[in-house]
C-alpha cells in the first residue's frame, strides 16, 4: 500500500469578485469559485487529469487535497 499523497491548495478569497482563486503548484492546476467547495471540485476533476502526466508513479487511490485559505477578518462595527 502506498503512502497518501497529499496537495495543498492555497486560496484567497477576491472580495471584488466575489470568489475563492486557488491554486497547486504541484500539479499544476488553479481555480476559482463561490465556495472552497467549488475550488476543491475543480482542482480535484484537474488533479485526476494531470495525475498521470505529472506522477506516472501516484496511484490515484492515494491522493488527498488540502485547502489552506485566507481572508481578510471582518471588522466589528
């Protein structure tokens, strides 16, 4: 059995825009979204597509993401 493989995605959120960009260098892969929900949907369907190109040797099987995210703390009023 191998080890997990694990890819942390970072994502910010874009006030402005109203969404989540993220991103995984590793993979390569980005995204943006409403939700981290959303990213990590879209970073996953790429992950599974880039997987065999990027690590031949990564079973599937073993892959997990990690979402880091960041956003600006509301401030009380």
């Amino acid at each position: 059995m191998q080890k997990p493989v694990i890819f942390t995605i970072s994502a910010v959120w874009d006030e402005e825009a109203s969404v989540w960009s993220g991103h995984c260098d590793d993979l390569p892969a980005a995204a943006d979204a409403p939700t981290l929900d959303g990213v990590l949907e879209k970073i996953n369907a790429m992950a599974m597509d880039l997987l065999p190109d990027n690590f031949p040797n990564i079973d599937p099987s073993t892959v997990f993401l990690q979402i880091t995210a960041l956003r600006e703390a509301a401030v009380a009023a």
